[in-house]
C-alpha cells in the first residue's frame, strides 16, 4: 500500500494565485542592510504547506499537479498551465494554511514539524525548479521561478488580475 493511501486527511495543501507581479521580502532590514526580495512579472504564486504525515513521496504529484494545472489565462481568454503560458513561478511557505479555528483561536497542531516542513519544501522548490527547467518553452523566454524562505514572516506584494485564487490539497 502507497504511503499515500494510508493517511486519513491530507497531507499537503497548496494554494495557486494567478498574479500580474509579485514582491516578496525574504530578508527583513536589519541595521547596516537593506530588506532584501525576489520578485516575478505574470505567473503564479504557490502558496505550500505541509502536514503531519506528509513525506518525499508526495513531492512528485504535488509537482506535477501545480505545474501542469490549466489554471493561467492567456491574453485570449484561455486557461493553460503555467508551463504553458510560459509565466514566472513564485513559491511561498505558508504555514498558516494548516489552521484550524477552535473557537476564537487558530490552531497549527496538525501543521509538520519545521525541521521536516523544511526539508520538503526545499525539496519541492528544488523539483519545480527542474520541471521548470525541461520546459524547452520556458527556457526560450527565461522563464524565472522564486521562492520564500522557510519559517520567517514574510511581506507579500501582489498585483493580479482579479482574485483568482484555488486550493488544492495532497
């Protein structure tokens, strides 16, 4: 039996943003040095967080899935896939999508520990970075990919063309 097949709920979600531009700070001011971001022009923001019980396995279908989902409108109308258009990639860790509410409070108990959570996000950005770079039409246009930093807040900025927004879960 799949790893996969086992768990109960999932073990990862993701959250796909279609943007016009987007900042992210990766690196707060500090005294001597400026705020440092990475930034990408029209693409899609992946938001990612990681549940207990998730594990390398799940890396691949997340991949696959994230990367070839129609989900990004051409200047036409139609939804292709970020691949496809070719857009930019921006990849953020976002723990907070594994809150549940208890009352008037956020929960985080099923969120994974930070060390693993680490170690598959960078793992994920890693193979987005190489389907990426397979794409013969992506590299033609030097399509970019940027990502967060794990476990920091960040500060976002975000142009899109309406609020089109979905969640997809593992």
């Amino acid at each position: 039996m799949a790893a996969t097949e086992s768990r109960v709920g999932p073990v990862a979600r993701a959250v796909l943003q279609q943007c016009l531009h987007a900042r992210l700070q990766v690196k707060p001011a500090e005294p001597g040095s400026e705020a440092e971001w990475v930034e990408i022009q029209r693409g899609l923001i992946i938001y990612v967080c990681f549940f207990k019980g998730a594990s390398e396995e799940i890396i691949p279908q997340m991949v696959n899935t994230l990367m070839h989902v129609k989900l990004s409108e051409t200047e036409g109308g139609k939804y292709v896939s970020v691949l496809d258009l070719p857009g930019n990639i921006l990849i953020i860790p976002q723990a907070t999508l594994g809150g549940k509410l208890k009352g008037r409070r956020m929960q985080y108990h099923s969120n994974i520990e930070k060390e693993m959570g680490l170690d598959l996000y960078s793992q994920f950005v890693i193979q987005c970075e190489q389907e990426l770079a397979a794409n013969t039409k992506c590299a033609e246009v030097g399509t970019v990919l940027r990502h967060g930093t794990y476990g920091n807040r960040q500060v976002l900025k975000v142009d899109t063309n309406g609020p089109f927004t979905h969640m997809i879960e593992f």
